[in-house]
C-alpha cells in the first residue's frame, strides 16, 4: 500500500475509536445506546480487509463486532451511529441492535445482514458463494467472474454448528470463500482452548482438504497485509476456500457491561501492549505519514464523530405507525410491490409464465408425491433461478422419491445433495435466495428441521430486521406426521411452530391438486414458505387427484370448503381432512367441512362466516393439544363470533405426548373418524 492508502486505514480506524469513545464516555452513560460492542483491537485486519474487496459482486457474512468493516466499506458515521443510538434510518431504521448491520451492494460489496446469534453467518456466506458460481456457469453472467465471499467470525463461534457445516460444505464444494477468523482468545470470558482443542483453530485444520490455511499476527501491519492480499487472491484466482486466522486483542470487554475481572493484569497489560493502532502509528510514523498529520487525523476523526453525533440527535425516532411493516413483502399505495433492494427473484427481470387459480385437470389420478415432483419440474424448466437441494435429492431421488429424475435432467448443479446438516441445507438456502435465486430446499422430517431453528428464525425475520432492505424468499420442504406406524422422530407434525414463525408462510396441503398449486405459488412467491408433506397423503388413494396444469395456483390464505352444510362447522387440514371426511359420510348432519390448507396466513373469513351459518365449531388437527394452530383459531372464534355460537368450541387433537411406535398405541391416541363423530354428536347435543 502507498501513503494515501495507509492514510486511509489509519483514518478508518480512528473513526471506530473515536466512536466507541463516544459510546462509553457519553452515550450510554447518557441512556442513548443500551447495546455496546467495541471492536477495539479487530480495527486493522478489517480495514485492510476492506479495502481488498473490490468486485462489484464480493459479500461479506459479518458479526456484532464488524464495525471498523462497515466504515471501510462506505457505511457513514452518522448512519453507524444512528444505529446503535436506535434512530431512524440506517440499517434498521431502530429495529435492531446498532452492530448487527446490514449493506445493500448494489455495484460494491453486499455485508449480510448480520445476526445476534454466534455462528449463524457461516452457513448464507457459504450459499452467497454458492450463488456466485451458479450465476456464472448456470445464468452465464460473466461479471460474477473472481468474486468472493469473506465470512467473519470470532475464535469463540468456530466451535459452533454452523461454522463446521459451513467449512464442509466450503471445501468439499471447492467454493469462492474466505473464513476470516478473528481470535482475541476468548468467547465473553472462556479461553480459546476451552472452545477449540488446543487454542488455534487454524493448527487443527491444516489436513482438511480443498481448504488454504492461512495463519499469523493481525497486529503487525506488514504481516496482516501480506496475509490478507494472499488469502484474498488465493480465493479469488482458485476459486477454492481458504482459512485466515489472525490472532488480535480484545481491548474491551466483550460488551459496555463486560468488566474483564476473569483476565489478569498481567494479561491485560500484554493485551494493551500488543493494540494495532500503536504498531501502526510506529510503522508509519514518521516515514509514511508525518507526526503532525497523524495527530491531525485523529483530531479530525473526533471532530467529524462530535459533529456525526450532533445530526443523529437530531434526527426523528423511528415511526411507531411503521413497526409492523415488512413482516412479510407488501405492495405500495398504487397496487404494485414494494420490493426489496437485495434478495429473492423479485428484484430481478425474471417475468413467471401466466398462473391460473382454474385446474385444467388431465385424465386420470396422481398421488401427491407426483405432483409435487411435477410442481418442481416446471418451475425448474421455466425458471433458471430455482435449484432443488437437500439429502439425497439428487440421485436417489429424496427419500419419499418427490425428486426422483430431475437431477438426471436438469444436472447436478441445479438439483444436489447436500452434507447431513439441516442448519447447512436451510442457511446455505438463506445464502442463495440473498444471491437472487430461489432455492427449493428439502428437510427429509419435520423433527430433523430443529437443527436449523436459528437459520429458519433469522430467515423469516430478515425483511422486517432491514426494514425491507434485505430477504431470503426460500422454500423449505418438509414430510411429517403418521404414516403406516408412528414413532417420536418421523411422526412430528408440530406445524404451530412454523405457524408462529415470524415472517414465515405456512402450507400444508391435503391432496396432490392442491400440492401443485400451493407449491407453484411458494416458488414464485416474495416470502418464504415452509411445505409441509404429510406422510400418510404422500401416496394415499384420498390424496389423488388428476394433475390440475402447469399453470394452476392456489392463493395462499384461500380454505376449500370440502363440505357444504348449515349445523356444524368442522376446520381442519392435512391427513385429517380425510378423517374427516369420512366420520361425517355417514352421519346424518349437515356440517360445513373446511380444509384451510394454509396456516399462515389462514383464512379467517371463510372460518368466521362458516360459524355464524352454523353455530357450532368443531377444530380436528394432528398437532398435541396445548398451544396448537387449533387454539389461535378458537381464540379467533371467540373474539370475532362469539355472540353466533350455540355451544363451545370443542378441540379433538393429540394429547400432549410424542407419537407412539405401536401401531396400536397411536390409534389410541390419534383423531380418526370415530373421535370426530362422537365429537360431532356431542356438539350437536349441547
């Protein structure tokens, strides 16, 4: 680096102590910041790193303690600060934590939208990587040519899930990705060897292969520089995953209120001794950059944080009016879509063919698991962006076979197994759609999807965390409930978490004509959507039905009314549809039958207008009673149409226990027909 070059570092730098200074001194003192991280020790490896990033097409995965980055990276003081100070504007607009930041490229260097939880940034950079070649040799977008993607993380997040899924996927896949390993040698107050054997992540990773790794002092401004041009450059011209692990004090606590009893003096003298911006200021001082102009430096980067701060006090709070906006994608005042700046097909030219809420039914019947497969072969051929992964989806063809033979026909790159992690499969997803495509991922059982509950939390909640900035459109398939027999881990149905998943849509059809069509409309959809599969519907003869045409849709929010009839209303979905169907058959009472088929959102009106024709309501699902989907919906009913009811809201679900093995056990246990008519009389009765 030249003089003008050094000159910039050492003014980035300044501007990140010059804020944390501000913060502890005055401003949360002052009640004005209540989160506060310094990044005080990590300013000169993420300032150079900085200013290596270069293409148009580069992101970064960043964490809480990436301030010194953003400001390298063109984020303005005032805008850092209104972040931590919780006005509006910036990143959020006051709706998270002022370090965990977001930057919308758009020409320069995207930063993923950052996450408070330690190691949930591995996964999306390892699928921005992904993105990149995928936009190269399946989209044939030569500008994608060279670019990278940096994941930042601390010695305490590399024990973590995500980063060890991450790193496999990174190097057996031979992406474009550089960990960027920041080891101040503790995670809040544990030592780095309590959470990496031996202490140095990179000493334990030399034998991993299609992995560079690269290891050294990031307090030395030659070596540090050395370092990360060669890293930098090893992944952008291989094409491959490297490691860089920069060993850097911590010269704060780990947050304001982190007193740092559990060090020494000792460790903390050593610690003070060993500061970057103290080896810098020898290292160019005098000969680089004169003493005069560095202490003008650092009197001007006080002044501009001084004045910085003085706008952002200025600046309006955030609008309470606006605080639930952007929990899912909305369109504007004159009917067209508000979309958002990063993320999803939407922002791209990509036009979906004509959809079609009308089936044009072909002769004869499939079973759901054509349908879907189907579904996905026609989305795959109409639209390049969408790909298809997860265990054993290509070959094999998925486990319940949804997947059979489109990998043979649409290649590996866009249908691909994956490793055997569901926190890989759903951030690695969340990577991919910030990349601008939409991936189609496969969860084998609703039970094995638990691993992944921060990607899938963090995935629904990004748009409303960037205030529309950032989202992550993905499907995530996924097979659950009763089958043939039960048992705790393939039986899960729990659909009410995913119902109460914020940002989350939610379908769960109960035959093929209504997969196909809920399944068409999540993959062109703006918002990402979990699909549930329920095994016992996968091949049954209830689920079939003929293929409703490649271009049907069903809206999501819309309930088919399976039944029509004025003395009793019965909601319900999934498998028990059928169950239902069957228990009033012969029953000489007229109910009103509704699939909702989706969960979130669902369709309150035809509900509501159900019980006010009926009077009564009876709610059947597959889900344990306490906190179900069954009691949202009678919370609803009472609230909205209590005056209309001739009798309580009567539940009939599973009782709070897992599924049983025994076959007979689950009969027990599980709503079937002869539950729901004696439910049915009873209400009737009252």
């Amino acid at each position: 680096m030249d003089a003008l070059e050094w000159k910039e570092i050492v003014r980035h730098i300044l501007h990140s102590r010059a804020i944390d200074d501000k913060e502890e001194h005055e401003l949360v003192p002052g009640g004005e910041v209540f989160y506060q991280f310094s990044a005080r020790g990590h300013e000169l490896t993420q300032t150079i790193l900085a200013h290596h990033l270069t293409h148009p097409h580069d992101a970064v995965s960043a964490y809480y303690r990436c301030r010194p980055l953003m400001l390298a990276l063109g984020v303005s003081l005032e805008d850092a600060l209104a972040a931590s100070m919780a006005k509006s504007g910036s990143y959020s607009d006051g709706r998270d934590i002022g370090v965990v930041c977001n930057k919308a490229g758009k020409g320069a260097t995207t930063v993923l939208p950052v996450a408070g939880d330690v190691g949930s940034q591995y996964t999306p950079g390892v699928g921005w990587a992904e993105g990149i070649r995928y936009h190269i040799e399946v989209l044939q977008d030569r500008s994608y040519s060279q670019a990278i993607c940096v994941i930042l993380g601390g010695d305490g997040s590399v024990a973590t899930n995500g980063f060890w899924s991450a790193l496999t996927v990174a190097s057996t896949q031979e992406l474009p990705v550089l960990f960027f390993i920041e080891d101040n040698g503790y995670g809040i107050s544990v030592p780095a060897h309590y959470q990496t054997p031996g202490g140095n992540i990179a000493d334990n990773l030399y034998s991993f292969g299609n992995l560079r790794i690269f290891d050294g002092d990031g307090t030395e401004p030659e070596s540090a520089l050395r370092l990360i041009r060669e890293s930098v450059e090893h992944v952008r011209t291989s094409r491959g995953a490297a490691l860089l692990h920069l060993s850097v004090p911590r010269l704060n606590g780990h947050s304001y209120q982190d007193n740092q009893s559990y060090k020494s003096e000792h460790l903390l003298q050593q610690e003070r001794e060993r500061d970057p911006l103290k080896k810098l200021q020898a290292f160019l001082v005098p000969d680089l950059v004169p003493e005069k102009e560095w202490i003008r430096i650092a009197r001007k980067a006080e002044e501009a944080v001084d004045q910085a701060a003085e706008q952002v006090f200025s600046r309006a709070e955030p609008d309470r009016e606006q605080v639930t906006r952007y929990v899912f994608a909305e369109t504007k005042a004159d009917g067209n879509p508000e979309i958002q700046r990063v993320g999803g097909i939407a922002p791209s030219p990509h036009r979906f063919p004509p959809g079609s809420n009308r089936p044009r039914p072909e002769k004869g019947r499939i079973n759901m698991v054509e349908g879907i497969r189907r579904a996905l072969d026609y989305e795959l051929e109409t639209n390049s962006r969408v790909m298809v992964l997860g265990e054993d989806v290509g070959a094999k063809g998925g486990v319940h076979a949804a997947t059979m033979g489109l990998q043979a026909k649409y290649g590996e790159t866009r249908v691909f197994d994956t490793s055997l992690s569901e926190e890989g499969i759903v951030g690695r997803a969340v990577g991919l759609a910030y990349a601008g495509l939409m991936p189609v991922a496969e969860i084998q059982f609703r039970k094995y999807a638990d691993p992944a509950t921060e990607q899938l939390h963090n995935c629904g909640t990004v748009r409303w965390r960037t205030a529309n900035t950032f989202a992550a459109p993905i499907v995530v398939r996924l097979a659950g409930g009763f089958a043939k027999c039960g048992d705790p881990w393939h039986s899960v149905c729990d659909e009410v978490f995913f119902a109460r998943s914020i940002g989350w849509q939610l379908a769960f059809p109960s035959n093929a004509q209504d997969a196909v069509g809920l399944l068409r409309s999540a993959m062109r959809s703006n918002n990402p959507t979990i699909f549930f599969e329920h095994r016992n519907l996968l091949d049954a003869r209830y689920a079939r039905r003929p293929y409703p045409g490649d271009q049907f849709t069903v809206p999501f929010g819309q309930a088919r009314r399976l039944r029509e009839g004025g003395e009793l209303s019965i909601i319900t979905w999934g498998a028990m549809c059928r169950a239902c169907e069957v228990a009033v058959e012969g029953m000489d009472i007229a109910v009103d039958l509704l699939d909702l088929r989706t969960l979130m959102p669902w369709d309150r009106d035809a509900v509501l207008q159900s019980i006010r024709k009926t009077n009564r309501c009876l709610i059947v699902h597959e889900d344990t009673r306490t906190a179900g989907f069954g009691a949202e919906i009678s919370a609803v009913i009472a609230r909205e149409a209590f005056q209309y009811l001739d009798a309580p809201v009567e539940r009939l679900t599973m009782p709070d226990i897992p599924v049983p093995h025994n076959t007979g056990l689950m009969d027990a246990v599980m709503p079937d027909p002869r539950k729901i008519t004696d439910k049915i009389e009873a209400l009737i009765a009252f």
